[in-house]
C-alpha cells in the first residue's frame, strides 16, 4: 500500500519555454525509460495545464510514494531559462517545496520539509498536541 499525494507544479520562464511546456504537456523527449514513464503516467494529453500568465504555467498532479524530483530536474535542464517549483502534501501529513533553476549550466535544488496533520488528525482531532 503506497502513500497517495497531492503536487502543485509552477514552473516560471520566458513565453517560448512556456509555449513549448504547455504544447507537450510536459512530457520530456527522453531516452530514460524511467523518466519516459514519468512523462506518460503524470503529465501528457490528461493534464491540465493553466497558463497563469505570460510567463507562468501551473497545474495539480496525484502521485504515489515519491515526488519525482528526477523528472523535474531533467525538464529544467532540458528548458534551462526556467524557475520551477512544486510543492506538495500526503495523506500522512509529509509536506514540502521543491524549487530549482539553473546556476552556471547547473540545476541548483532547494528543497524544505515539515509535517503538518494527517487525514485522521485534521478530521477528528481534538488535541493537537504531541507526545514523545
């Protein structure tokens, strides 16, 4: 049994990058049998992509156990004059960001972390505090 979760995708860049993102729907042209996976089973023709505005693109994706942070970086590395961040939530209260552009030809991560409630906690909790 796997851990379900809920991602935002942003991604930032110049109109041509989010012109090219949006017509492939973020599926990579890869020869990494893995990360083709990727592309296929999270993003694609069954992705909704919004284009906030000329320069920003955003959507919500589900994913199970792992965020894909591989995929993300090789998108970055692939589309290089953009700023990317995903940010994310489980069932079990796992949360974080993931932010990444490119510095000197480099993908430069930042990533933070915290818990936050879980489903059973935020729907029936009462006391909120924690014991070790």
């Amino acid at each position: 049994m796997g851990i379900d979760g809920r991602q935002h995708l942003s991604i930032y860049g110049p109109a041509e990058s989010m012109d090219a993102l949006a017509a492939c729907g973020l599926v990579l042209e890869t020869a990494n049998e893995e990360l083709a996976y990727i592309g296929t089973r999270f993003f694609g023709k069954e992705c909704h992509i919004e284009r906030v505005a000329f320069n920003r693109i955003s959507l919500w994706y589900e994913f199970r156990n792992q965020p894909i942070y591989q995929y993300l970086t090789e998108l970055l590395v692939q589309h290089p004059k953009c700023w990317i961040k995903n940010e994310y939530n489980t069932e079990n209260g796992d949360c974080g960001i993931w932010m990444a552009r490119m510095v000197d030809g480099t993908p430069s991560v930042q990533e933070f972390t915290w818990q936050e409630l879980c489903i059973e906690e935020a729907m029936g909790g009462e006391d909120f505090s924690k014991t070790s």
